[in-house]
C-alpha cells in the first residue's frame, strides 16, 4: 500500500506540473484578449464551438476556452481566475475531484470546465446540494456564460416539466443531485409508458405535468458532470437510494390502526426487561418478556386478524423510531406533515419520506394523519447515477481523507489545488466537558468574550433544537444574535450577508457549512476575523470541516475552537452502549479529568466513518447485483415491475 502511495503521489505531482503549465499558458492567452471587443470576443466562443461541434478535441481547445472565461469574468463580474482557480479548472478537465480549501473560489472556478464541456453541444451539469446553491451560482455565473453565447438552465425541487425540459436543453445546467436523479427515474417510467409496458398510473409517477400533452423525457444523455462539495454527494449521501414511489393504493384501516396503537404503547416497554438494542447494528429485538406484555395488552378490534409477527415488528419499529429519532433533529412538523432534515446541509428534504414504515411510525407518534406506505418504481443511487455520465469530475474542500474510496468506487483522482494565499486560520484548543449544560454555558461564555471584543462569531450546532437550546441561553444573557436553521429560509441570505460584520453573533445548522462564503469587512479583519465555534462533533468529520473553513478564508485571519461533552450524540453512537454507559458515570468529574477522554471523540467518529463506508460499499454491491439479475430477466434495472 505505502508503494501503491508512493507511485500514485508520484503520478499526480508530475500532471500537476504539466497542468500548472497549461493553466499558465491560458492566462497568458487571456491577458491578449483584453483589447478585444465584447462582440470580438463572443465570436472567438462561437468559433470554439463550432469546433468542439465539428469534432475536433476538447483538450486542443482548453487554453483558448480557459482564457475566453478568464477574460469574460474580468469584464462581466469584475472577478478574474487567479493561477491556482486555473489550475483547479484543468484538473477537473482532466476528470480529476479538484480539493480547493474553502474560500478559494469553486463557484468561480467551476466556469472553466463547464463552458468547456458545453461547447461539444451535449450538455453539461453542474450538481450542487441544495436548491439554493443551484439557484445562487447559476445566477451568478450566469453573464460569463451568457457573453460567451451560452445559455444557462436551473432545475429546483418546484421546476414544473415543460421548464425541465428547457434547462436540461440549456448548454448549462445547475441543479441538485437528487433532483437530477430523479429526473433521471421520471424519464425512464415515461420511456416505458411510451414503450406500451407500463400498467400503472403514470401520470401519478412522473407528477401532474405529464397531463401537458408533453411525452418527451426532460433529459438529454448524460454526457458531462461537475459535482460540488464531491465528498459530501458522493460518499456521505451516497447511502440513500432514490426511489419514485408507485402509485398508492388505499390504506388499510388496520395498518393505520397499527401504527397508532404501536406508538401509543411503546413507552411500556422496559429496554433490558422486554427488549434489548444491538450493539453493532443499534436495532431493537422483543424479548419474551416483551413479546409476551405484546400480547397482552390491549388492542382496537381491527388488529384482531392481523398476525402477532406483524404486531411484533410494528411494537419494534415504535421503539426504534423513540431511541433514534427526534424531533426537530432528524425531522420538523411543519403544516401537519412530518418534514425530514438533511443531516449534511441542515436543510428541509421535501418530497422524502423514510422507508420500512418508519415514516408512518413517526406520523403516528406525533399525531398525524398516518401516510400511505407506498411501493416502489423505480429507484437509482446516486453512485450508479454519476457512474452513467461519460465524463465525471468533482471539487470540494474537504474530500483528501476520501481519495482511496473516490478512486475505487469512481476511478477519479483526488488533486490538492494550492491555495491562492497562504492561509492564516488558527486553532484554539479543544475543550471537553461532563454534561452538556455545562458545555453550552461554556459556549455562551465564549461567545461573549470574543463578541466584546467586536469581532463577528458563528456558532455552528448539529441539529435545529440545539440551534434553539443555544438561542434560547443568548437571549437569557442579553446577547444579540440571528439563527439560521431550516425554519428561517426565508432570511437566510440576508442572515448570511450580515454575519461577518463587526460584532455580529450568528447561530446555524449546517446549513452555514457549505457553500456559504461570510464576507468580512475591514474592520472585521483588523480585529482577528470571524471566530467559529464547533459545538459538537458530526458522524462526518468533513462537515465540521466545512464548518470550520467559514473563517480565515483567501487569507483573512480567523479562530475557530471544538466543544464536546461526554452526552454529545458522537460518543451514543460511536462507542458500545457498554462502554458509553460508563463514561457517563465520569461525568462529575472535574474538567481537567473529563479532558483526559478526549480521543474518544475522534475514535468514535472514525469508527463510524468507517462503518459507513462500509454501508456505501455493500449498497453498491447489492445495486451492481439488482441490475445484473434485472437485466438477465430482460428488465430496466432502475424500475421495479413488480411495483409497477
């Protein structure tokens, strides 16, 4: 493995030279454009085009086509590529994961490898994470492309067809990866529709604008993808299928009943006594005991012809949905419905559900209306989704911990693209503590300190109702301050515009993790820049990473400090419910003594990294598994007959 290392490093830094000379000669071309005309300038890009269209390679073209982006940004934007954003755009060229360190400009730079790919006229797709990413970038970007002679198309989760139709036909696209995907299913079900195979309501699969009297699938061939923030799409939300739910039948009255009678008994349940937790796969078994207290306990008249074994499983899923599901962590109510939260961006995931019941277990839990459990269409992941596009790339800040899986699952190298200036962000040690009360006290009295002093602070949190509990001690101490979490989307760029300013307290989610660039002005920056508090570890430690990269970004000076205690959910989870039961019994401890455990915050989350690169690993098996048995059948391997 050390001499597999050894080569590959070896292999990189010498592309990386003759990149570096490219990217060098494209500056040196865009510095000659600057006496040309914007109409001059346009034709040069109709020229390329023609080329690109006519067959000539890409690679012949990238030096002139990365000094025509160059130069348009200058004009249009006012923001010229620096070296290394050229640098970063040859690499993605060159189907390489381009990791630039936060601050270093990706949006920028991702408009080389795009214009380029979309002169071959086969469009190309630049996938982000979420809608309001899609939306800010194309706009942003948008008057480089648009003076080149390109058009741009945006696809969000509330794009009506006909409008898909014309942004999937656009030179560019900017979406999400999920909405790509399903896209992608949406196409195929109305493929077969127009094959004469299907026997289900299709109008309910593809939505109600397939009434438009439009039958042409939205997408053109996947040709060309550049994926942002590449780590967090393609590895941690790579466990997740996609799936397009078939079309519901009626619910039965006595599945309803289930769900609700399950989740109104679940608290008589003792663990130990009637069930007990797995320690490896944290599922939850009856034991007799509590098969037997099943059995007795009262039930509707409905539930009377329904099989024990049934009834056994629905009493399981209620105690596991009460261990591992919170709300307002995992899930919002919002209008009577149960909304989940993307744990990576800290954003509402409209339009998904949880499978195997777990969903209609929380509904009945909250007191909802109880959804129709509904089967299966089609489904794809997102791994053998951008395994489709003929050409793949990706830039992030955080995936060089990621390179051996990205290689193997992808066949793409990781390249580490210098930063433009050195960078200046300083770590403050960590601190530990028992409970965590007493670590949110202790985050407060930060808070005010550095706030004092006039410099800006963003307090990063894992979950909205931390996000609020912190809110919540601020405001008891009379310290101004905004939160941005799921439920304050409507401010949410003003919130951000302002949360570099002189003395400004901001608490998040992760939804100020990625993508999210703090202005800082003058006065910040002479006051030491934006400190950034880490209020407890995640499952990944690429988004604290991210969190953590909203401070010294492009050279400005910044601080950023980790808080964790011995109650932090990192510890549940990752550690043995043996081993994290008697941790806790350390926590009156003193502090000094509570820090000696501090390697367990990151063994835990290493632990779990590891278990669910495992995951990934297994779910790519399976699906490469599907698809072969599918196909041997003669069936589509991403739509499921049987459901159909």
């Amino acid at each position: 493995m050390f001499l597999l290392t050894s080569i590959w490093r070896s292999r990189d830094q010498a592309m990386l030279q003759l990149w570096r000379r490219t990217a060098m000669l494209a500056q040196k071309r865009s510095e000659n454009l600057a006496s040309q005309s914007d109409q001059q300038l346009r034709k040069l890009s109709l020229s390329l085009k023609y080329r690109a269209r006519s067959g000539e390679k890409l690679e012949r073209l990238l030096t002139e086509a990365y000094a025509l982006v160059r130069e348009a940004g200058r004009r249009m934007l006012g923001m010229q590529h620096y070296p290394v954003q050229l640098l970063g755009g040859v690499a993605i060229h060159h189907g390489s994961v381009a990791v630039m360190q936060t601050g270093e400009g990706k949006t920028l730079t991702a408009t080389l490898p795009m214009y380029l790919a979309a002169l071959e006229g086969k469009g190309a797709h630049l996938a982000t994470a979420n809608d309001y990413l899609a939306a800010r970038d194309a706009e942003l970007m948008k008057p480089i492309y648009e003076a080149l002679g390109l058009t741009v198309g945006v696809v969000q989760s509330d794009t009506p067809r006909p409008a898909r139709q014309a942004a999937y036909h656009a030179d560019i696209t900017y979406s999400t990866a999920k909405e790509i995907g399903f896209d992608f299913l949406r196409d195929r079900l109305l493929q077969r529709r127009m094959d004469g195979g299907s026997a289900c309501k299709i109008a309910t699969l593809v939505g109600d604008e397939a009434d438009d009297g439009s039958s042409r699938p939205v997408q053109r061939e996947l040709n060309f993808v550049l994926v942002d923030e590449a780590d967090s799409i393609l590895i941690d939300e790579a466990r997740t299928p996609l799936i397009v739910s078939s079309a519901p039948g009626e619910i039965a009255m006595a599945e309803e009943a289930l769900y609700r009678w399950a989740s109104e008994i679940a608290d008589r349940f003792e663990e130990k006594q009637d069930f007990k937790i797995d320690e490896a796969s944290q599922q939850i078994q009856l034991l007799p005991a509590g098969r037997k207290l099943a059995r007795k306990l009262p039930k509707p008249p409905l539930l009377n012809k329904v099989p024990m074994i049934d009834i056994y499983d629905q009493v399981q899923q209620a105690l596991f949905v009460n261990q591992n599901y919170v709300r307002d962590r995992q899930y919002v109510v919002r209008d009577g419905e149960v909304v989940i939260v993307d744990e990576f961006t800290g954003r509402l995931a409209e339009g998904r559900k949880w499978r195997s019941g777990i969903h209609q277990a929380i509904e009945a839990r909250e007191g909802l209306m109880v959804s129709v459990d509904s089967g299966e269409s089609a489904r794809i992941t997102l791994q053998d989704l951008f395994l489709r596009y003929n050409r793949l790339a990706g830039m992030t800040g955080t995936a060089a911990n990621s390179a051996a899986e990205l290689r193997k699952i992808y066949k793409v190298r990781v390249v580490d693209v210098p930063t433009n200036r050195p960078p200046k962000r300083e770590r403050w040690p960590d601190l530990v503590f028992g409970t965590e009360s007493k670590k949110w006290e202790a985050v407060a009295d930060e808070i005010i300190r550095v706030h004092e002093k006039g410099r800006p602070v963003l307090v990063g949190t894992r979950s909205i109702d931390k996000s609020e509990i912190l809110s919540t001690i601020l405001e008891s101490r009379g310290v101004q301050h905004e939160v941005l979490n799921a439920r304050h989307l409507a401010r949410e760029a003003q919130i951000v515009a302002e949360a570099g300013q002189p003395g400004r307290v901001t608490v998040a989610t992760n939804m100020a993790g990625r993508g999210t660039d703090i202005k800082l002005p003058e006065e910040s920056l002479k006051l030491g820049g934006l400190h950034v508090i880490c209020t407890e570890l995640h499952e990944s430690s690429r988004i604290d990473r991210q969190l953590i990269g909203r401070c010294g970004r492009q050279g400005d000076p910044g601080t950023f400090r980790q808080f964790m205690s011995l109650e932090d959910e990192i510890l549940e989870t990752g550690l043995s419910h043996t081993a994290h039961q008697r941790l806790l019994k350390h926590r009156k401890m003193p502090s000094q003594a509570v820090g000696r455990h501090a390697s367990l915050f990151r063994r835990s989350q290493a632990k779990i990294e590891r278990d669910h690169f495992r995951s990934r690993k297994m779910l790519l098996y399976r699906e490469q598994l599907r698809h072969e048995l599918q196909r041997e059948m003669g069936q589509d391997p991403y739509l499921d007959t049987a459901g159909a």
